[in-house]
C-alpha cells in the first residue's frame, strides 16, 4: 500500500509539471491545495499480476488524504494514519521522512529525477493520463480527473483526533 501511495503522489506531481507546458512542479503546486479523482492501473511485464483501483487524493504541502481500496490515508507530514471504516480498525505512524514512499513531500524534490520514466498518454485542461514504467518493468498508469488547484486552507483537514472515532474502532498506535 505505502509503495501504491507513493508512486501514485509521485507521479501525480512530476506530471502535473511537465502537463502544464514546462511550468516548474512548484510554480504550479506550491502554495496550493490540490485534489483529483484518479484511476489506477499496476502491472509488470512477463507477469500476469494486475491491479486496478480508483479513488480521490487531497495534497497540500506535506500533507495528504488518499481515499481508495477501501481505505481512507490521511498525513499531516508527521503521523499518517490509515482508516479501515469496514473493518473498523484505524492505524497511526510516524512518517519517515527518508523513504519517498511513504511521504509525498520529497517527491517535489525528486521528480526531476524520473521524469525519463514518464510518459504522458493525453492531457487536458483538468485531467492527465499517464504512464510511469520503473527499471524492474513495473508500470503504472493513472488517468487523473477533475484536477482542481485551491487556495491553502491549512493543515486542519489532515490530521485525526483519534477521541472522534467510534469506540467500536480498534486502533493500533506504532508511532
């Protein structure tokens, strides 16, 4: 799951800065909210595993909801937590800032790195389909819809207060 948000906010920002005609990823991002609907498609060469999913992410700095395979992700850049409303069970961790996999922040710093692994299928003017291959021949291809970019609105969205969830939630805490 932490390597499926990770590519997926990687490639949602790296894209965004090469569809929007050669605009630098923080001209466009920085100082904005911005949320999507995506769909999400995982498959490897020579393999017959494939996955697909969709749902919505909301990114603002460091922080950033992801909701999709049934799962609701929220960070607020320091603890991430995972919620599982079927399952009522909710999990909090620290982030680690090292790994791009786990923390979406770094990938501004880091996009430019791959962006020779991108390929751009077709772009609007809310909506991206692209396709990311990695050197052990994973790809993964995300059509991005109803891009929206908003004024911040702080970090108040992106943290849980684990008192408000149900008491039927079982949480486990591994910060």
């Amino acid at each position: 799951m932490k390597r499926i948000v990770g590519i997926f906010l990687f490639t949602l920002l790296a894209l965004t800065a090469r569809a929007q005609g050669g605009i630098p990823l923080l001209d466009r991002v920085e100082g904005h909210r911005v949320s999507f609907h995506y769909t999400y498609s995982l498959s490897q060469k020579g393999s017959e595993f494939a996955a697909v999913t969709d749902g919505d992410v909301t990114v603002e700095e460091n922080a950033y909801i992801l909701e999709g395979l049934g799962l609701k992700v929220i960070s607020d850049g320091v603890t991430r937590w995972s919620l599982d409303s079927d399952a009522m069970e909710a999990v909090a961790e620290t982030v680690e800032k090292e790994d791009i996999f786990t923390n979406p922040a770094l990938f501004i710093g880091a996009y430019k790195d791959y962006m020779d692994k991108i390929k751009v299928n077709s772009q609007g003017s809310d909506s991206l389909d692209v396709t990311l291959t990695l050197d052990d021949e994973t790809r993964a291809r995300f059509l991005l819809q109803g891009i929206v970019y908003q004024d911040m609105q702080g970090k108040s969205d992106f943290s849980i207060d684990e008192k408000s969830l149900s008491k039927e939630y079982v949480i486990t805490d591994l910060r």
